[in-house]
C-alpha cells in the first residue's frame, strides 16, 4: 500500500502492479487537512487562513500549470526529478505524477471549496482513527468545528 505518487513512479519505471479495489468507505474517507492546536488557532488565526490560501493558490497554480509546477518542483527537488532520459517523457511522467497527488484534494462533494470538510465525511474519518487506535477516542469538539 503506498500513496498515489509512489504509485505512479512505481508505474513509470516498468513495474507491473495489481491494483486491489478497497472498499467505498475506506477509499472515499477525507485525505488531505491542515491541523493544529486549539491554543494555536485562539493566537495565530492570521497566519493559519495565510498557510491554507497559500496551499490553495498553490494547487489552483498546479492545476492551470501542471507543466511549469513539475518544473518548479523539481528546482526545489532535484530527487523528485524522473530518472527517464527522455526529457519531454520525464515532464509528462512528472506532471502525471503531480495530477495524482491533486486528485485527492477536492471532494466533488464540495466542488472548488478547497479544504472544505463535510460534517460526516470528517464524523467517519474521525471514527475510523479512533477504530484504529491512532486517536485515543473520538474528538470532542466535533461538534463545535466550523464544518458544514
């Protein structure tokens, strides 16, 4: 099991993989979110809305350019670099790549509201860590989040 990125340089460099469907309530739990302390969000409010509207304008930026944030990324991270030869093949490998990892930030539940969790969604997510013990109990303060 390995998350969509590494799934596809898996694909691109020839291994041949067997996909292995999981089921609809595990495959459509929420995957990306920001967190942070009750203490932090009371002090910093600012600056968290600032860290979320950069990450948004980041994913609108990669998806109207896919080709130059593959290039840009790979400014920044030379190992994330494809390792095929062929240069327009290791862009399209490369954005291919990226496109993968934006496919997991926008529900179609919630359209172009980036971020946004829907109030069940968020409810089966947290259940499903707390059954995984990776919460020690489901939040409390679910009930007072901002979701809808």
């Amino acid at each position: 099991m390995f998350w969509d990125a590494a799934l596809a340089k898996f694909a691109f460099s020839g291994l041949k993989l067997r996909e292995i469907a999981a089921p609809e309530q595990l495959r459509t739990l929420p995957d990306v979110g920001l967190l942070a302390r009750p203490e932090m969000i009371e002090k910093n409010p600012k600056m968290l809305a600032g860290i979320a509207r950069a990450i948004a304008k980041g994913y609108d930026f990669t998806m109207a350019n896919p080709e130059a944030a593959v290039l840009i990324t790979w400014k920044a991270y030379p190992e994330a670099r494809s390792k095929n030869p062929d240069p327009s093949e290791a862009v399209r490998e490369g954005i291919a790549v990226s496109q993968g990892r934006m496919a997991i930030w926008n529900s179609p539940k919630v359209g172009d509201k980036h971020g946004l969790f829907l109030k069940p969604d968020w409810e089966r997510l947290v259940q499903f860590l707390a059954d995984q013990k990776v919460l020690p109990e489901r939040c409390p303060r679910i009930g007072s989040s901002p979701m809808t």
